[in-house]
C-alpha cells in the first residue's frame, strides 16, 4: 500500500545468502546467523521503495514509485541484526513497472559488500 495516486510497482523475490559475498571464515568468525530481526528493504536515491517480509529462505518485496518518479535502477540494502550491520546490494537492480524479479523456486540472489 502506498501513499502515491498513480504507482509504477515491481515484486522482488529476493534470498540473501552472505557466503556469496564474503568467505565463510569471516561469517564463522562474526558468528553470523539470520535474524527474525533481520531486515531487507529496497532504495532508489535513498528512498525506501519497498519493505521484505521473510518467509521461509526468501524474502518477498513489494517496490512501489511515483508513476512519474520511476527510477532505472534500485539497490538492496540488508541489515544483519547478528553482525549489526548494513549491507548493500553490489550490482543495480534496473526497475522495470509490472514485472516480478525471482521467483519462489529460483529467487534473486544477489551480492552484497559492507555499507560504509
């Protein structure tokens, strides 16, 4: 639900998996493990676009614009609540209205580095 008279949106079935991202030494090390507290959530200029729910693996995210604001390219940002850090998705996400990235079988996973 949003606050826009006229939306463009997209569906994001995203799974995050930090073992892509960095080596499995430094997540053991940082004793990493998902949260319930853990959050992922979709930006464009800094402006949060969308919210995931966890379910399961996957997280699911609904990405809603301005219909006269849409943006070319979204990022992930995810915060680890066990390292208590954000992280950002390393490649752009290009944004296309009406359309689904990932879905439940096959969903987006992307990379991730350390916001700094």
């Amino acid at each position: 639900i949003t606050d826009y008279d006229l939306t463009s949106s997209m569906t994001a079935v995203i799974q995050v998996d930090l073992s892509l991202s960095f080596a499995e030494e430094q997540l053991q090390a940082a004793k990493y493990q998902p949260s319930v507290d853990d959050m992922l959530a979709v930006f464009a200029d800094n402006k949060c676009l969308g919210v995931g729910t966890k379910k399961g693996a996957v997280w699911y995210v609904y990405i809603a614009s301005p219909i006269d604001k849409t943006p070319s390219n979204v990022t992930l940002r995810y915060y680890s609540a066990t390292l208590k850090n954000i992280f950002v998705s390393k490649e752009l996400i290009p944004y296309k209205n009406d359309t689904q990235l990932g879905t439940t079988d096959a969903p987006h996973t992307p990379t991730f580095i350390i916001d700094k």
